[in-house]
C-alpha cells in the first residue's frame, strides 16, 4: 500500500499568478502553478508527486491516444470570506472516477491518494482561487492509459494527473438549445453513464453544427427512438412543468449521474419542490411549451453550475421560454447551492470539505 502522506513537492520557482487578470479570465485557458501526479505500474500506484505544471512526454504508441482509455472528472474550489478554502464533495468525484475507471477496464485510484493529493495541491496554490462572485478554482483530475501498446488490450500503465484553473461563469449568456434527433450522445450497454473522454469528442460534431446555426447546446435524445430527452450537451437538464421539477432518470445507464444534478435534486426538495425523476418525452416538452406550462428549463453540471435555458427548437420550430427572472425554481436553488459552495449557510449535507 502506497504511503499517501509521503507526496513528494517541487515548488515552482516563481509563481505566475502576476501575470494573470482574473477578471478576464478565458474559461479553461489559464492554469495554476502546480499539479499532482501519480503513476501506476507493475500493479499499483507510486511516485506520487506534485510538481509544476508543465507539459507531459508521451510516446507515439500512448495506449490512450490509440484506444481510448481516458476517463476525467470536473470540480470547484473556493473561498468563503474567512479566505478559508472550501471544496464542494470531493468524495463523490473519488467514487466517480472509479465508476468510470471500472467501466474502461482501468485501475480503481484509492480514495486516499485523490483526496490527499487534491488536497495537498489545492493548498499549495490556494492564491489562484478568485474571489468573484461567480468566479472559482476548476479542478481537472483525469487518468490515461500510459503504456507504450500497438495492441487492443488493456494497458498495464496508467497516469493520474490534477491540475486547476481559476475560472469565471462557463456560459456568458443564456443557452439557446436544440432537439437532436439524427445524432446520438450514447446508447443502452454503452459508456453514456461514465465520464469516458470518447463521450464528449462523439459530440464535437453535431454540436460544432448546432452551434454554426446559433444553439449553444444540444438536447441529447435516446438513440433507439429520439423519442426521450437525456442530457442536453454537457449537463444534466431539469423542467419544471407547472409546479413539479422533472428530470430524466438514470435508470438506463446511458446519462450521467452528475454531482450537480444530485446536488439540486436534494435543495429542491428541501426547498419542498415536487421532484420526478423518470423517463422524459420530447412531445411532453414541446407539449407543455406550447400550452404555457413550462415555466422553467435548466441545466446542471459542475463547469456551469446552473445554466438558464432561454429556447428549445425541434425540427425547425422555436419555443422560446419564460423570463430568467420569472424562474423560482432555478434561481431559487441557484441562490442555495452558491450559498452553500461559499460558506454563507450552514451545510446540513455534508458536502463541503474545509482545508
């Protein structure tokens, strides 16, 4: 069993937090000092480490750029007005990531070297957390098959790696979205449900389409029909149609199960919401659009938080929706959830990690 208190640390020699302004921040162009990396061979983890952050040498024949097996995950850090540190459920991302792992024939990463190399890092470069309302630290932990493999197989090396960036709101405006119909995000037996690199570069293609013609996001439909609603881009999606909030299920393994989405889930009924998690009709959507019951679309996701969905075209015809402002729901659990991120509220759940 690796020592996980033994990470050795090589500091940079000056920092370049200077150079940086924070209230003109491109979200996931601008990185902090530091990064923690483990790797794993001959059966288990070693050479934990952080160092500064700095491109990574590969071989041509990187089992990962060959066959696919790369999984990551998305969280926040930030400050509550002590300046104290505080990270929203790091032990929920532990668990995913080893979700993920297990579905990519991957090594499991003990929890212990997540949480004591994100924490170790985090705190070494604790000044590159902003301090904007809507601004935070993005943590990107991701791990890589990193055996040199012309070979379908599973690799027998692996790299994890953490690094941050200091980001403000990942959506500048509201998102115009539209029904896919043709394309498909993932499919029943599939990787839908693990948060698999290959997911998100699929999408790349009819979301570069959607977006020529104006929608920020796609509505991510199941592939045997395109009849029900999944995840729209890369977040979860919620409605409220009349008084209830509603949300595909996860039942089907083909969405993911994101810590946002539990996270809202969980304030709205405390908030004494009416919640349904079930499967999720395109034609109900459209349905409640046009009889003037849908009052409220969202998505959930760690990049945007919350991002208000201001229309939703299918086949051509746009439905445009409710004022934000008119939206209780949404910003209602917004206002909680941000509360609970900064410290401002007790944290009944748990959820939060004070360094």
């Amino acid at each position: 069993m690796v020592d996980v208190v033994n990470i050795n640390v090589e500091k940079v020699n000056q920092s370049r937090i200077k150079e940086v302004d924070f209230d003109k921040i491109v979200f996931g162009k601008v990185f902090s000092d530091h990064m923690f990396v483990a790797d794993y061979k001959n059966g288990e983890w070693s050479d934990l480490k952080i160092q500064p952050y700095s491109p990574i040498s590969l071989s041509p024949a990187c089992a990962a750029l060959h066959y696919g097996q790369a999984i990551f995950e998305g969280m926040k850090a930030y400050k509550n007005e002590n300046g104290e540190v505080l990270l929203f459920r790091p032990y929920d991302n532990a668990k995913r990531i080893n979700i993920s792992a297990r579905r990519m024939c991957m090594p499991e990463i003990p929890e212990e070297i997540f949480i004591e190399g994100l924490k170790k890092l985090i705190s070494l470069d604790s000044a590159w957390i902003p301090s904007g309302e809507d601004s935070s630290l993005y943590i990107r932990p991701f791990m890589f098959a990193s055996e040199q493999l012309l070979g379908v197989r599973p690799a027998d090396e692996y790299k994890f790696i953490i690094f941050t960036a200091p980001v403000n709101s990942y959506y500048s405006v509201p998102v115009n979205v539209k029904v896919e119909t043709e394309f498909s995000r993932a499919m029943e037996g599939g990787v839908g449900f693990a948060k698999v690199a290959g997911n998100y570069g699929a999408a790349l293609y009819p979301a570069k389409m959607g977006q020529d013609k104006g929608y920020q996001q796609l509505v991510w439909t199941d592939s045997a029909t395109h009849e029900y609603i999944e995840e729209s881009g890369t977040m979860n999606v919620m409605f409220q149609i009349g008084n209830k909030l509603i949300t595909p299920n996860l039942d089907l393994k083909t969405t993911l199960a994101g810590i946002t989405r539990d996270s809202v889930l969980t304030i709205a009924k405390e908030l004494e919401y009416e919640v349904e998690e079930r499967r999720v009709s395109v034609k109900e959507i459209i349905e409640s659009a046009k009889n003037g019951s849908l009052k409220d679309v969202f998505g959930t996701g760690t990049a945007a938080t919350i991002a208000q969905i201001v229309s939703i075209t299918l086949k051509g015809e746009r439905f445009e929706l409710p004022p934000i402002e008119n939206r209780a729901i949404s910003n209602s659990i917004s206002k909680k959830l941000m509360d609970i991120k900064k410290g401002r509220v007790e944290d009944k759940y748990g959820w939060v990690l004070k360094l």
